[in-house]
C-alpha cells in the first residue's frame, strides 16, 4: 500500500479531505481518526468531488465530524490512519504528507548567501513594534552595518513597522485557512496558499539578489513566530525556507512574566474592540466555560516555546532573553538587541516610542465606546480611529489586576519557569523577580466622570489634529519596557 492524500480541512467541528492506496486506486480506504493518540472515530474515503475528478483522483475524499468540538490542542494532534495499517496522512507531530496540488518550490541557491540569519521571534508584547518601526527607519543604515533587513515578507503595517508577518502565514499548516493572517492576504484554499508561497519565495529571493554584497546578516523579525506557529512541522518548514539563504541561526527571543503578558495581550484586545476578554483567563478553561477562548496555555509556555524552537534550529542557536526595564541595556529593548548581536547602532535614528496600553481611565471610557457603537456600520473604523489616538494621548498601565489573581495566574507556569531557568539562566536564583506589591490588594476600576470623559475626548481629538498635522506626540525611549 501507498498512501496519498491530504487534510484540506481541520476545524473544531468538520475534519475534510482526501486519501486514496496508489497500489489500488479503485479501492475505499476505511480511515481512523486520531487526535494524538484519542480515537475519535472512523469514515471512508469515497466521496466525490470536482477537484478530484479534475485531477484524476477519483471519488476519494472523506468528512468527518468530531465527536465534540476540538480545542487547538486537539486539531494540533489530529492525523488519519488507515485501518489495519501504520500509514497516516498525518503524523504524530501534526507533519503532513506532500500535498500533490501544490508545485514543486522554486529552486534554492547553490551557496549560502549571508553568514547569520538572525530570526526575532518576539514573543508579543515585549517591544516588537518598537524593533520593526527601528528597522523600517534605519534600513539603509543597517545595510551599511552589514545587516539586510528584507521588505518583502513584511506587508504593509498600520504603525510603520517591517514585521515579517509572512513568515508565519506560510509556515502555518496547511489546513490553518481560518487563521486571520492568511485570510488577510486571501488565503482561503489550497491553491491560493500555494499561490501565495510560491510569491512570497520569489520576492524574498529577488530582494536578496539585490543586497549589498557586504552584508553578511539576513534580519526578521515577527512576534507571530511565537503567538501563531505552535507545531514542529511549522517551525521545520519555516527553518527549510530560509535554511538555503544562510550558514546558521540565531533565534532572538524575549521572555516577560507570564501575568505582564497576559495583561498586555488584554490590552491589545481591547484596543481592538474585544469586549469579552478576560484579562488573566484560567487555563486551560473549565470545561463548562462559555466565554470567548482567545488564548490557551501555550501561548504562555515558555518551556514548550524554548524546546519546540530548540529542537529545530538547535540548542546553540537560541538566544532567550528577559524582558524588563531592569533588565534590557539601557531599559531599551532596541539597543539591547543590537548589542546582543554585536552590531554598532549608534547615531540610527529612533521612531518615537507607540505607547502599547492606555490608563486605567481610557479603558474604561474604550468599554464604554465600545459598547455604544456596537452593531453600527462604522464601528470598526470608528474603534481604530480612538483606539490608536487614545494610545498617543493617554498612555498608561490600565486598570491592574488584584495582586492575588496576578499571583496565581504566573503560578500556572511556575514550574516550566523552573526548567527554562534551569536550562538556559543557570545564573539567576529565579527567571523573573517579579514584584507583585505595586498591584492592589482588590481590583480597582475607575468610575469616570462628565468632565474626565470629555477630557479624554479632547485629547484623543487633538492626537488627531496633530497625526494629521505631521507633529506626533513627543519621542520617549525607544521599546523601553512597560505593560
């Protein structure tokens, strides 16, 4: 038996695609249906379809419907097998077999182009953007150091930036179709994605034909390696892109208190327009829980993010780092990178620094905007319009979580915190040296009055006139840290 076959669908309730024996094309495959190693179920592979018959497959696709919803972790560990058989479409890391609908990629170079290719990874909220809108500046700058930093990759970002988003669109799984990346670049089916692959590798390898010859450093940069690509075979197919490029790696990566990250990741939700958040979610959730899931453990995880990276790129070319003013060269995420890397950035302009939270007051006039609007054509130009012009004029730290809950929520990572300090900061008597006595003892949330939110009206508004003006609001450190 020779199994061919792909997953072309894998949601929480519909798993879909197709699966044939070459040895025996004629012949219906009865597949098993594992998450991990779960049964979940059987079906058969008989259902007809166009794209099959259009490619002389034959009516050999399958559906299947869980037994129950699939959370991310069990979609992660799905793969068919054949019953009776070892042979499976997918395997026990989630790798998928070659899909034949997608071409063959376009050829490599015979030769490695640049000596290091340095991947910041993030993770989220620890300076990213202060580090991309530093690298959209000083491009040419940088080149002159020896680093290329590449604008294909990096579609067009809202605060300036070069995020290498593509990275991660592509590397995802191929069956990820719902993921809010790809569909922004009108990924929504397999040919689209092999379109998409195959543009996104002829940019990047036009782009590098271009590159000075002394620069020896390839650089990107996306925080959507750590919060998107959660599987092996991800990470794998992004380190084979990029492999052909380059003689070795360094991954760049910043790690904060899990209850910092949580804080900021309910910051960024809220600013963009999501009520339901919760800001330090148990996890995982209870069973019986009904609000929206926007995040899960491993998003947290650091001793999963560490060994997943780790045991693709290789031990010795992590460079894990501690996010915090205390911490960082200068209290300054850019420079602290750049030293790390050994290249000279002195007299690079610095991009005023994007406040990436607002105070305590401003979340609470947001929840209400919010909730004001809701349901209007307009809302979501409307939430991005105050949204970013509360961040220029009324930075803050929001509303703190009790100290308790703050407390409780890191110690659901303490002991992978453990292992990570064990294995990659021997030196220092903890990972992190949180301080939780600048957190309340309960929960404060401010009740704003008439005069406050006009204030906060005002303000926004005149963040406004100024953008529009030419004149932002005031440079502070570049990525220094904050919640």
């Amino acid at each position: 038996m020779r199994l061919d076959g792909h997953i072309d669908v894998c949601e929480p309730d519909r798993i879909a695609g197709w699966a044939r024996d070459l040895d025996a094309p004629d012949a219906v495959l009865r597949l098993q249906v594992f998450s991990g190693r779960t049964l979940l179920g059987t079906c058969h592979a008989d259902a007809a379809r166009a794209d099959l018959d259009a490619a002389g497959v034959g009516a050999h696709g399958f559906g299947f419907v869980p037994p129950w919803k699939l959370a991310p972790g069990e979609r992660d560990g799905v793969h068919l097998r054949v019953e009776g058989s070892d042979l499976a479409l997918f395997d026990a890391y989630g790798g998928p077999q070659p899909n034949p609908f997608l071409p063959p990629p376009p050829p490599r170079p015979a030769q490695a182009r640049f000596r290091r290719c340095v991947l910041h990874i993030g993770t989220e909220k620890t300076g990213t953007t202060s580090v991309q809108r530093f690298l959209a500046q000083n491009r040419e700058a940088l080149m002159a150091q020896g680093v290329f930093v590449p604008v294909s990759l990096a579609p067009a970002d809202a605060e300036g930036g070069l995020n290498h988003s593509d990275l991660a669109a592509m590397s995802l799984a191929d069956w990820r179709l719902d993921d809010p990346l790809r569909q922004a670049r009108g990924v929504t089916d397999a040919a689209a994605l092999a379109r998409f692959r195959a543009q996104a590798a002829a940019a990047l390898a036009s782009e590098i034909a271009t590159a000075p010859e002394g620069c020896t450093t390839l650089l990107l940069s996306s925080e959507h390696c750590h919060s998107r690509m959660q599987l092996l075979h991800e990470i794998a197919a992004l380190h084979g892109f990029l492999a052909p490029w380059v003689s070795g790696f360094e991954v760049m990566v910043y790690l904060r208190p899990q209850h910092e990250l949580a804080m900021s990741q309910h910051a960024m939700q809220l600013l963009a327009g999501d009520l339901a958040a919760e800001m330090l979610p148990h996890l995982p959730y209870p069973d019986d829980y009904t609000g929206p899931r926007v995040t899960d453990p491993a998003y947290f995880d650091y001793a999963r993010l560490l060994a997943r990276w780790a045991a693709v790129f290789g031990h010795e070319a992590m460079r894990p780092a501690i996010y915090g003013a205390a911490e960082l060269r200068d209290g300054d995420v850019v420079t602290d990178l750049f030293a790390r890397l050994g290249v000279d950035i002195a007299g690079m302009a610095r991009p005023p620094r994007l406040a990436g939270n607002i105070s305590a007051a401003a979340q609470m006039f947001l929840r209400a905007f919010l909730a004001a609007i809701a349901g209007r054509d307009e809302a979501a130009w409307m939430t991005g319009f105050v949204a970013a012009n509360l961040r220029r004029s009324a930075p803050g730290g929001g509303v703190l979580p009790a100290r308790g809950r703050a407390e409780a929520f890191i110690g659901q990572f303490a002991a992978g915190n453990a292992r990570v300090r064990e294995e990659w900061f021997p030196e220092r008597p903890a990972l992190f040296a949180s301080d939780f006595l600048g957190l309340p003892e309960a929960e404060c949330v401010p009740e704003l009055s008439a005069p406050e939110v006009i204030a906060l009206v005002a303000g926004l508004l005149q963040a406004e006139a100024r953008r529009q003006g030419g004149a932002e609001s005031a440079p502070g450190p570049v990525g220094a840290a904050g919640p």
